[in-house]
C-alpha cells in the first residue's frame, strides 16, 4: 500500500462539499481534514502499489467539482502504527 497526502485549494464556499464528496466517491480517500493556510483541504489517501499516483491524483481528485488546486506529498514510511485498516 502507498500512502500519499494531497493538499486541495477549492473554489470559495466549496470546500466541505468538495471533502464529502471525496469520502463518499473515491475509495482510496482515507480521512480528509479542513485546516487552515493556503490550502483548504489535507486528504489522507492508500492507494495499492500498481496504481499510479498521478493519474489518481488527475483523473480521480481533480475531477471532483470545486477543486481549483492539489499538491500532492508522497509518505515514505509511518513511524506510528495506523488504526485506519
């Protein structure tokens, strides 16, 4: 399993429609959070080790309606054990 973070910019007012959405619509969103800079969204993503990242990321995350922006970060490894599976 690959995890990867994608930081989201949204279309103002949209941004906890373009999170429900996501959780919702795309099963390798794990957990979203709102938080506060110059992005307005932090998704948590697993995708398996065949997929590749820049398509999820093009055809899965920036085609949700109201998303202006994504920058994608890359995990590498977790030095915590991860509830989430």
């Amino acid at each position: 399993m690959k995890t990867i973070f994608v930081m989201v910019k949204c279309d103002l007012g949209k941004a906890y429609k373009v999170a429900e959405e996501a959780v919702e619509s795309v099963e390798q969103v794990s957990e979203v959070y709102s938080i506060s800079g110059q992005y307005d969204l932090l998704m948590k993503c697993y995708l398996p080790p065949d997929m590749d990242i820049g398509h999820f990321v093009v055809d899965r995350l920036q085609t949700l309606p109201g998303i202006k922006d994504t920058f994608t970060i890359m995990a590498y490894k977790a030095f915590s054990e991860d509830q989430s599976f």
